[in-house]
C-alpha cells in the first residue's frame, strides 16, 4: 500500500516546518556560512593569483637582468682579453718575428681556458694560428670578422659559430692591428656562459634564451631545451624590436598558446636575452591556492553543518521533553522530571522546571501531610486533654510532697556547707607544705648545679695535668735520643785513640828503622802511645757513664708511661663518673621539683573546686528555699490549667473538619 500526499497537505507541512525554530536556525546558518565564506574565498584567490603573477614576472625579470650582466661581464672579459693580445703582438713585427707572435699565441690560448683558437690575419692573405676554416684554400681576408673589424677599425663581434677545431660553439671577437698590418680574431668558448645560465630557471615550464644579433641561440636553459627541441645556433628569432639595454620589456606573443615574451639587450655585443612563460602556468601556479581555498571552504561547511546538527539537535531535543513534562504535570503527575545536564540557558530552564516541580510536589505534600497531621491531632489532642487533666492532679500531689522535701534539703545543705569549709581549709595547708618544699627542692638543684660545675673544673685540671706529663716524656725521649748521639760520638772517640795508637806503633817501627837520627821521633811515638791509651780509658769512662744515664732515662720514660699515665688517666675516669653522678642527680631533683610543682598545681585546683562548692552549695540552699515557695504558687496555677484543657477539646473537634476538607483536595494530585 502506497502513501501519496496531495499537494495542499505538502504545503501545509512546508509552512508549518518553516514556521519551527529548527528550520529559521538552518537558514540563518547556512546563509552566514556559505554567502561569506564563498566572497572571502573568491576575492582570497584573486589576490593570491596577482600575487604569484606579480612575483613570478618579478623574479623573471630579476632572472634575465641577471643573464644580461653575466653576458656582459663575459663579452666584456673577452674583449679584455683582445685588447691585451693586440697590445702585445702591435710590439712585434709580423714580418721578422712571427715565430715569437705564435709562441706568444700559443701561451696565451693555453693560459686562458676559454679561448679555443687564435688567428691573425694578415694584409697579403697568409695567416698566423690557427685557420677558421678549411686550410687548403683559407684566405682570411675572405672571411667576416676579418672585413667587418677592417670596416668598424674597432672590436667586431660575430654572431655564434661552431669552431673548426673542436666543432665547440663560439664567439669571434677580431680587432685590426696598428699599421694595417691585419687582425687578430680570438674565438671565445660559449661553454661558461651556458653554465651560468643552466643555473637560472624561469619557473617550471618557463624557457630563456640568448638569442645573437642574427636571431640564432648563443645558450639557453629550460623545458623546450631540456626537451632537445632547439639547441645552440638554431635561427630562434622571436625577437619584437621592442628591447632595450635598460629595463625588460614584456610583450605577449602567440606561439602556438598565449604567451609572454620578455626582452632586454647586452649593449656592447647587441645581444638579446629573451624570455618565455606561458600564460596557462600563471594559473597553473595559482592552482594549489584554489585548491586550498576550496578545501578550506568544503571543510568549513561540513563543520559548518556538523555543528548546525548538533546546535539545532542541542535545542530541539531538550525543548521537546520540556514539553512533554509539561503536558504530565498538567494531568496532575508531579513526580515528572526533566533530565538535562547542561549549562547553558536551556540548562538553566529545565533546573527552573524541575525547581517549580519539586516546589509544588513539596507545597502539595505539606498540605497533605498538614491534613494528615491536622485529622490525627484533633484526635489527639482530645485524648491529650483528659490525660492531662489527670496528669495535672497528680502534679498537684507531687508539688505538695516536694515542698515537704525541699525544707528538709535546706537543713542537710547547711551542715554540708560547714562540712565542705572545714576541708578546704585542710586543703589549703597542704598546699602552704608544699610550696616549702618546692622552694627547698629548688635549692638543692642549684647545689647540684655547683657540684656538677666544680667536678667539670677538676676535669679540666687533670686534663692539663696529663698535657703536662706528655710533654715530661716528650722530653725524656728526647734526652735518650741526644744519650744516643753522645755514644756515637764516644765511639769516635775510641776509633781515633784506636788509630792514634796504631799510628804510635808505625812511627816507633820507622824510629827503630832510622838509627841514630829516629830517637827524637822514638820519644814522640811514646808519648803519642801514652796520649792513646789515655784518651781510651776516658772514651770507656764516658761511655760506661752514659750507659748508666740511658738506663736512668729509659726507666723514668717506662715510669712516665706506665704508673703516672694509668693515675691520671684512672683519676679522668673517676671525675667523669663523678661529673656523670652529679647529671644523673640533676635531673633526678629537677624531675621531684617538677612532681612537686604539678602536686602543687592540683592541690590549687582542689581549692579552687572545693571553694566552688561551697559557693554551689549556698546556692542550691536558697534554690531550696526557693522551691519550697514555688510549690505552693505551682498547685494554685494547675487548678487554672485544667479549665484551660476544656476549652482545648472543644477547638480540636473544629481541627478535624478541616483536616477532612483538605484531604479531598489533595486526592487529584499524583505524588
């Protein structure tokens, strides 16, 4: 079964679809994001367009500005080069030294690499270097650079040719001699010009070109060149006439496609440098930027209408529960909430929504519960009523017995209170006792402290006593150690009375061996032996004496070491086990001064305390008193309270028929 609308209800829903917040939000959205991003994005493409237009002509004319120096630095170098070898050969005479102008030829042609030949032409036809054409019948008279230098008498330039030595593309620069005695033609390698200008690149299909005063290629660089269309010293003459040596010219030309030529000439050699770029690659650069834009302007819509869905969605959805929940309230459901957790002002409508709800859910139930409250307290309070009626009659009797009791509470508070006196008295001696010996305490510790400071003075003392013992046995070692070298020296003694002896000896022998003439030296030997054994016996003395000194010495430093140094060391460790006695009662009596001040302390509290009884105690005797007063007044007011319930019964049936009214009220809702 088919459904078909008739034309009246499609227009029926249109209108009515169009009238919806939804559709007026998609159609100011759409208008706001497709209308200006589509003028922003047209007039962004034309402005890019001129720009890469406006910077690829810049660079182009930067580029051949740059050729037209390169080739007239390369025309100018050249020509420097014929100056200085027609200066040279004008000091020779081609007639008697030839031989020396070729030598001259040949060194120069080999010192400079872009030279490929030399030639000098002379008046009578013959020729010095290197012939420019085929040898057997050359006459260089006969040949362009030859006539044209003779017709200017300055430097001519050929257009390109192709060399017969190499077959090397090159330029011939001649210059007539002085006295007309020929030319000298030098032909100039094209090769370095051709480097530098491969270097240049007229964008990515562009095409540059050196172009002579004939029309045909010098060197050029580019897609046609690269393609191996046209090549050096093919006729390329696309020249217009409009170039100048001052600035590039631009024309557009029809090569096959819309073009742009662009010309400026060398002004020494009349040369143009020529440019090509088609109009299409203009576009063609442009193209990523319209790309871009319309990749741009896609994206932004389709964001634009992700976020149009989700906006409207955002609004639409939330209205609609809204609105159904407006309906069920209506119907009386109060329990009917709104779930939206958002922040914005739909957010903050539903929470005002769901407050209202809760609001009237609240009133609803307190009336309720009010009527509740109101038919079961109409109840009650009757039933209240008598039992407070009874109730009233039993305080009656209470107040009576509790008079009764209360003046006997007022005799037992007073012998209390005489109790409690008496104890705090007590109480307060105490506290009196023990402030005399906190005092007490307090002076032993100080006593204390004077034992522990003088102990720590004996310390020092033993301290110094020990450095000084030290410094005894320092000494005594170093005595032992000078007892030492006296031996030494004993020892040296005894050696030389040892030699003396021995010379005593030789020289009686020598003596005995002289006669007559050696007595006299005979009574010298003696003498000297005597003197020997002498100082023998005195270097024995000596040494027997500081043997018995050494021994001295070595038990005084024994003694030094042993006995002193174990008393003064035991007396150290006496005074520090006094000194650490005398700490250990310091704190010990600083720890009693402690206990005894919180005792203190406690007994001040009980003082404190047991004078507050009193005080509460002399109190709750007029309380007493009080009461006893008050229990008289209080039966005479419970006789009035029980006319009082009377009327209160009398209120509370009135209560139960509104509380019956209200009830029939609340049933409508729905809590």
């Amino acid at each position: 079964m088919k459904l078909s609308l008739k034309p009246k209800n499609w227009w029926l829903i249109i209108k009515r679809q169009s009238g919806l917040i939804r559709t007026r939000l998609i159609a100011a959205f759409l208008a706001i994001l497709i209308i200006p991003g589509s003028i922003i994005g047209y007039f962004s493409y034309d402005t890019a367009r001129d720009e890469v237009r406006e910077k690829i002509i810049n660079g182009t004319e930067s580029s051949l500005q740059l050729v037209e120096s390169n080739t007239a630095q390369f025309i100018n170098r050249s020509m420097m080069n014929l100056n200085t070898l027609t200066d040279v050969i004008n000091r020779y005479s081609l007639d008697n030294e030839q031989e020396i102008v070729r030598e001259f030829m040949d060194y120069f042609v080999s010192s400079n690499a872009e030279l490929v030949d030399v030639t000098i032409g002379l008046e009578d036809g013959s020729f010095i270097g290197t012939p420019t054409s085929d040898e057997s019948a050359y006459d260089p008279r006969e040949e362009t650079w030859y006539t044209s230098a003779l017709e200017s008498q300055e430097i001519s330039i050929s257009n390109v040719v192709q060399s017969t030595v190499d077959d090397e593309w090159v330029v011939r620069l001649s210059q007539p001699l002085a006295n007309q005695q020929g030319v000298v033609q030098l032909a100039v390698s094209l090769s370095p010009l051709a480097e530098s200008v491969k270097a240049t690149k007229l964008g990515d299909t562009g095409t540059m070109a050196i172009l002579d005063s004939a029309g045909h290629i010098a060197t050029g660089t580019g897609f046609i060149f690269d393609a191996g269309e046209i090549g050096q010293g093919v006729n390329f003459d696309i020249r217009t006439g409009n170039a100048s040596n001052e600035e590039v010219s631009i024309t557009n030309v029809d090569l096959g496609m819309p073009t742009q030529l662009f010309e400026i000439t060398e002004s020494t050699s009349g040369w143009t440098v020529t440019g090509l770029i088609a109009l299409s690659d203009y576009n063609v650069a442009a193209a990523p930027i319209l790309k871009t834009v319309l990749a741009v302007l896609g994206i932004s819509i389709l964001l634009g209408f992700l976020l149009l869905f989700f906006t409207v969605r955002s609004i639409t959805v939330p209205l609609k529960k809204l609105s159904k929940s407006t309906r069920n309230i209506r119907d009386g459901n109060l329990n009917e909430q709104v779930e939206i957790k958002r922040k914005d002002e739909i957010g903050l409508l539903a929470e005002d929504f769901n407050d209202m709800t809760n609001s009237l859910r609240t009133v609803v139930k307190d009336v309720k519960s009010a009527s509740d409250l109101l038919s079961g307290s109409s109840a009650s309070i009757k039933l209240s009523t008598e039992e407070t009626t009874r109730a009233v009659e039993d305080v009656v009797n209470t107040i009576q017995e509790t008079a009764e009791t209360a003046t006997s509470g007022v005799e037992a508070t007073e012998e209390t209170a005489g109790a409690v006196g008496n104890m705090a008295d007590g109480i307060q001696s105490i506290a009196d006792s023990v402030q005399i010996i906190v005092e007490t305490v307090n002076k032993t510790d100080k006593d204390v402290g004077k034992g522990s400071e003088t102990i720590t003075n004996v310390r020092e003392q033993m301290d110094k006593i020990l450095e000084a013992v030290q410094e005894s046995s320092n000494m005594i070692v170093e005595l032992s150690a000078l007892s030492n070298e006296a031996i030494n020296m004993n020892s040296a003694i005894g050696d030389i009375a040892q030699q003396t002896n021995l010379l005593s000896l030789n020289a009686s022998i020598e003596a005995a061996r002289s006669g007559e003439h050696g007595r006299g030296f005979a009574v010298v030997a003696n003498e000297i032996l005597k003197l020997s054994d002498q100082s023998k016996e005195v270097a024995e003395g000596i040494d027997s004496t500081i043997m018995k000194m050494i021994h001295i010495v070595e038990r005084a430093t024994e003694t030094m070491r042993g006995n002193v140094h174990n008393q003064l060391n035991q007396g150290l460790r006496i005074s520090e086990e006094a000194a650490s006695a005398f700490t250990n009662i310091e704190e010990s009596t600083q720890q009693i001064v402690q206990q005894i001040q919180d005792i203190s302390g406690v007994t001040e509290n009980i003082t404190e305390g047991t004078q507050l009884v009193v005080e509460n105690i002399n109190k709750l005797e007029k309380v007493t008193k009080m009461s006893a007063d008050s229990a008289h007044t209080t039966s005479a007011s419970a006789e009035e309270q029980m006319a009082a319930m009377q009327e209160i019964a009398s209120a509370s049936e009135q209560l139960a028929d509104m509380a019956n009214t209200l009830e029939d009220l609340v049933k409508r809702f729905k809590l």
